[in-house]
C-alpha cells in the first residue's frame, strides 16, 4: 500500500510536469503567433503607408509636369500668336502689343529662375555659409517694423534673406494688406513669425502648401504670377538649416508661417 502510494504521487508530480512543460510550449507558441500575426498586420501597415505615399508622389509627379507644361504653353502660345500675327501684318506691331509679348517673356523668365533657385536649393551641392544672424535685423530688413526681441542664430544670411522675402511676397499676394512679423526666442531656437490678413487656407490644403508648384487658389494662378514655387523653397532652404517652416491657417482667418531656426 505504501509502495502504492508512493507510485501515484510520482505519477501525479510527473503528470503534473507534463502538464505543467506542454502549457508553457503551448503558451510559447501562442505568444510566438500573436507575436507574427502583430508583425505581419504592422508590415500590411506599414505597406499601406509607403503605398498611399507613393501614390501620393506620383500624382504630385504628373500634377507637377502638368503645371510647368501649363506655365510654359500659356506666355509661349501669347507671344508666339501676337508674333506671327505681326509678321504676317494682320496686326500692327504697336508699343502696347510689344510690351504685351514682352510682359509674357518675363513671366517666362521669372519661372525659369524659380525653377533654377529650386533646383539648386534641393541639389547636395547646396552649400550654407553659416554664420551669426540677427534674426530681428533680417526681418527689419525684409519688413521694415517689426515686433519682438533681438535673437541670434546660426544661418546662411542671403538664404534667410531668400526665405523671408518669398513668405512676404505670398502674404501680399493672398493677403488683404496686413502683413505681421514677430521675431521670438524659444529656448534653443530662434523664430520669425509671418501672419496676413488674407482669406487662409482649407484644411485639405494644408499639407501641401509647401510642395513644388501647389496653389490652394487655382483661380488666382495667372493673376497673382509665379509659379507656387516660392513656398517649396522656404521649406528646402530652412530644411537645409536643419529647421522647421509650418504654417496654421483657416479659411477666412488669413495665415500664419512659423520659421524655427536653432542658435
């Protein structure tokens, strides 16, 4: 009886072990598939992500071919019309219609300039001759009377230069006038704050107000000028001193650019 005993105690402490080795297995390999199926649903994810963005890209890609063709082909068809018209005598060649193809020839200009500025800005040669900047006199120099305290940064002064005066010719051309500049010192970064008065920006335009030839207002394309490049490059110029340009707005409520640059 007691040998009896003694055999159903090991057989039990052993059924228990058994027991006991085959759950913490199976605990293993359930915790080894929750593990896999957590990673396979964060890389379907993170797929879906890199997907949308690059669908993102490429529709940016055509709209940006589609916008330069259309910047090209609009002065390009106005000066070559008046032109052949002229030479073919159906039209006399007066100083208003000159000064027309004239006008448009600018325009051309001044797109293959914006698009030359880019270019150089986002190419790796791009080389920022970093010194101490006061960023209250560059902002005076751009705006003329402007708020705030005297904060010196690290930065390239004719690409700061650059910058502020592209977010002051977008603020007069969406802005009703008012155009309102603040320099700040925030901690380790130095800030220039540039607000108008203009009717702002949607929400579904917001994300894309700094990419190459984005315009929230396609309306206003031909009357305003440029070529929705001037944004982009503030954001690759302050990108390049390792900075942050951000805008907040809302329809209606005109705009407000933050540039944050460290000391």
């Amino acid at each position: 009886m007691k040998y009896l005993l003694f055999g159903l105690i090991v057989l039990f402490t052993l059924a228990g072990l058994i027991f006991y080795n085959n759950m913490m297995h199976l605990a293993c390999v359930v915790s080894m598939f929750l593990a896999l199926a957590a990673g396979g649903l964060f890389t379907l994810h993170i797929n879906r992500r890199n997907m949308e963005k690059l669908a993102r890209q490429e529709e940016l890609r055509k709209q940006l071919t589609a916008d330069v063709a259309h910047e090209l082909r609009t002065p390009l068809t106005a000066v070559s019309t008046n032109l052949e018209a002229m030479a073919e005598g159906a039209l006399a060649p007066t100083p208003e219609r000159l000064n027309a193809c004239y006008d448009e020839i600018q325009r051309l200009g001044n797109l293959v300039a914006d698009l030359e500025s880019l270019a150089k800005t986002e190419s790796e040669i791009l080389k920022l001759n970093l010194a101490p900047v006061d960023l209250l006199e560059v902002a005076e120099e751009v705006f003329g009377n402007v708020g705030g305290e005297r904060v010196t940064v690290q930065a390239d002064r004719e690409r700061l230069l650059q910058v502020l005066n592209n977010l002051r010719s977008n603020a007069e051309k969406y802005g009703n006038g008012g155009i309102f500049v603040t320099v700040k010192n925030n901690g380790k970064y130095g800030e220039i704050v540039v607000a108008d008065d203009g009717s702002g920006i949607s929400e579904e335009d917001l994300p894309y107000i700094f990419e190459r030839f984005y315009r929230a207002d396609k309306s206003r394309t031909r009357a305003t000028g440029g070529a929705g490049i001037g944004l982009a490059v503030v954001k690759s110029i302050v990108n390049a001193h390792g900075g942050t340009v951000s805008v907040e707005s809302k329809s209606g409520e005109g705009s407000r650019f933050t540039v944050q640059l460290k000391k």
